[in-house]
C-alpha cells in the first residue's frame, strides 16, 4: 500500500520517504519496525516517538512520518481498509459494568448463531480465538489490526470497551460505530483526569462522534446519562430499573442462584446476582432489540447467559460459606456490590475484603473504607495490587476512612488476609474478596506475580 494512501485524511508529514513508498506494515513503538514498514512518531506521555526514528530506520523502516494521537488512529484505520465498517460495531462506556455488559453480548450473539469479536479488558476475541489484552482500549493499531482480521474471519459483530482514557487520546478516531451504550459515571481515574468535570468530558466524547446512523443506549438510572447525549447525533434510547423509559426492569426475586425479572412486561429469570446486573443485563437486552433481534429470542437467550470472570463470581464452601469474587474497585463498584449481598442474604454475617491499587487515585481509598464499615459486618483492609507504592502507606490512606476500627482488621499480605477470612468465617457467613476479580495475578513494584484468589480459597479448603 502506497504511503500517500496510508496518510490520506491525516496531518501527518512525511519525515522520511515518498508518497510513492510501498508500506507493508506500519507501527508506532520503533522495536516493531522492520523492511517495508511505516513508523509514525507520536509525542506520547512517558516519550517522544521522534527520539526514535534513529532506532525504527535502523531496522529497516521504509518511511516515517510524524503524526498526532489522532493521526495514528486515522492511518491505521487506513491501512486495515476500515475495517469498523464491516461490522457491526458496538462500543460501551461508564464506569462499572463495561466488561459483564461486553461479554455477556458477546456471548448472547454467539449462542443466537451470529460469529463475534469482542475487545474487553479481560481479553480480545476474534470468533473463539482468544488473545490476551493490556488495556481496557487498545492502541489503534491493534485495534485496526482485530477489527481487520474480524471481518476476514466472517465476524458480523463486535462488542467493545471504551475507556474514558482510550477516548481522551483518541484512540478509537475513525471508528465507526453503530450502536454505543452509557452504563453510569462514578467516581475513578482521577489519578489521570484530575477532575470529574473532566472525566465526564472524556466519556461525553464518545457519544459526541456517533454518527446520526447510529444508536446511543443510556441508562436514564443515571443521573449522567442525559448529559452524556447533548448534541449527540445519533438516534436515543433509554434504558431503566426504576422509572419510565424506552425499555424497562423489575426485580422480582433474587438469590445466589440468580433473579427473577420483569423486562419490558414479561418474567424472565436469569443466572446473574444482583441488582446492577439487572440494569446490565437491561443495556444487554435493549442493545440487541435496537440492532434488530426479536424481543422473544433476546429474552430466551438472557436466561442461558452465566456472568462474567470474577464478576459476582460465587463459590460455595463447607460450613455453608459463600465466598463472592468481584472485581468492584471503585466506591460506588463496592457499594453495589455489598448492597447486592445482603438483599441476597440479609440474615447472613457479610465480610468485606479489601485493598485500593498503588499508583491510581488516592481519593477513593478512605470513600471505599466509609462504604465498607457501613456495609459489612466485618471488614478486612489488605493489598490489592500496590504496584510501586508502600502497601502500608495505601493502607494508611484507606484507615483513614473509618469512623471506628472496632470491626476492622488489617492484613497487609493479601493471601494471608484471604486465608484468614475462610478459615475463622463464621458458619453461614458471605466473604466478599473485592477488587481483583479476573486477574490471576498481583504486580508488586513492577512484577507481575501469579495470584489466583480461586486457587487460595481452594487450596484453604
């Protein structure tokens, strides 16, 4: 593919090579250019790709040009042959949710037959091919690069996270999506956006560039919502659990085993936990109806749906111990999620465990403590994953946020907090490990050490 092609619609200029340069690859990170490859030389945050360009043209790069965030986006959606395009492309954003609301269209779509990708920070799928993922959204190139081979593998859908940082930097320009849909907007990543008023701009982005083709799903429950949607082009529909709305939710019933809901007027019952479930489970349902699946088949298909690695993720344990894996990380994520155990078992004895990630927003770690002593019966402060701060500084921090420590205990080693937990539970207790969810590991300065809370609490067993 000629260069000029390449860079077409950019305001990207050519710093080595010609219009005419045939390119067979392009990159933005200088270890990955080789013969025939395009590097693009963007100013990121921790360096600048144009101290670079020595290192990528040594390795055989055939052109370079020198591009913004934007421009990487738009080349490499250029390169693939838009590839947003040949499918049916749905994005989410909000801040809980977004992963559970994902794979569970993901996997609906697949069991009504239709082939699907998925982009998810639990991992990247193209049909059953499973790829590990790094961020929430990824850098354009690989998200081109998926999206291409999607469609070369017969894809006719894909699901996707939208991060409010992948948005700010323009990581999904060009894209065209179909269908977006707004979960809800909390409190997270300020460690990065500074403000709320920023991180709700960044979020707001998303619903800015849709297309008047497309359709934006918001969930009226929040507050946000129809923020999110001025000066939006695309066509509106809401979605709720408490009031009127284009698509509506009752709970019914719950219990461990799942919920009893009314959707739009018919009982449906289904396999998750929890009442934010239910308003995901309610994007999930109101997303496939707008992008044209019959009512009945959508219903029929929610109730064979299994919830998400590490969301509300339950295992019962002898001595009628319930322990809950849940990825909540966030003040309102913790809230929701300790709500939902004790509507589920109100006469049971709730513990809380958990930590706040080193090198993300401090704010939140004394809100999280004030969610937990109001929620739980017990609660025990350890490590979630401290990255290169001091495990017993972050620990300090979120103390501070209790009233009284009377029902506190503090476990700096998360295994041994876990441990502990299961072994001096009360009988007929629920154990809430919140937090990790889905990982299979703890990064500890910056090592990435196996850590399965699944193995721990079997191995205590």
């Amino acid at each position: 593919m000629r260069l000029e092609d390449i860079i077409k619609g950019t305001e990207a200029r050519i710093l080595h090579g010609s219009p005419d340069t045939e390119i067979s690859s392009i990159c933005s990170d200088s270890r990955k250019a080789c013969e025939g490859s395009l590097f693009i030389a963007v100013k990121g945050f921790a360096a600048d790709g144009h101290d670079f360009i020595p290192a990528a043209l040594g390795n055989g790069a055939a052109a370079v040009v020198d591009a913004s965030r934007r421009d990487l986006a738009l080349i490499a959606d250029n390169f693939y042959g838009h590839p947003s395009g040949k499918l049916q492309l749905v994005g989410i954003t909000g801040t809980n949710g977004k992963t559970t609301t994902v794979t569970l269209l993901f996997n609906l779509f697949r069991s009504l037959g239709y082939e699907c990708g998925l982009l998810s920070t639990i991992a990247n799928f193209v049909g059953p091919k499973r790829s590990e993922t790094a961020n929430t959204t990824a850098d354009p190139i690989t998200i081109n690069s998926l999206l291409a081979e999607m469609a070369q593998a017969g894809c006719q859908y894909c699901f996707m996270e939208v991060s409010s940082i992948g948005l700010e930097q323009e990581r999904v320009a060009g894209l065209e999506f179909k269908a977006g849909i707004f979960s809800n907007l909390t409190h997270d990543h300020l460690d990065y956006h500074k403000t709320f008023a920023e991180y709700l701009r960044c979020k707001k982005l998303f619903f800015d560039g849709l297309a008047k083709e497309a359709v934006a799903i918001i969930n009226a429950d929040d507050r946000n919502g129809s923020v999110m949607v001025q000066n939006c082009d695309a066509r509106v529909v809401t979605f709720s659990c408490r009031s009127a709305a284009d698509h509506s939710c009752k709970v019914l019933e719950e219990s461990f085993e799942g919920m009893l809901l009314r959707i739009d007027g018919v009982e449906t019952w289904v396999r998750l936990v929890g009442r934010h479930n239910a308003s995901n489970l309610l994007a999930i349902y109101s997303t496939a109806v707008e992008l044209g699946i019959p009512k009945d088949e959508v219903l029929t298909a929610l109730s064979t749906l299994e919830s998400a690695p590490g969301r509300l993720e339950v295992i019962m344990c002898p001595r009628d111990l319930a322990v809950v894996i849940d990825y909540a990380h966030t003040p309102d994520a913790l809230e929701n999620v300790l709500e939902t155990l004790r509507a589920v078992a109100p006469k049971r004895e709730l513990v809380c465990l958990f930590g706040c990630g080193g090198d993300r927003d401090r704010s939140k770690r004394p809100e999280m403590a004030a969610i937990a002593e109001k929620l739980a019966d017990k609660v025990i402060v350890t490590s979630d994953n401290p990255r290169t701060e001091d495990p017993e500084a972050i620990i300090a921090e979120i103390m501070s946020g209790f009233k009284s420590t009377k029902k506190v205990v503090k476990i700096t080693s998360r295994e041994d907090a876990i441990r502990a937990a299961v072994q001096f539970a009360t009988p007929g207790s629920t154990i809430l490990l919140a937090g990790k969810g889905h990982e299979t590991y703890q990064i500890i300065g910056t090592e990435k050490k196996h850590f399965d809370e699944r193995e721990i609490v079997k191995s205590v067993l």
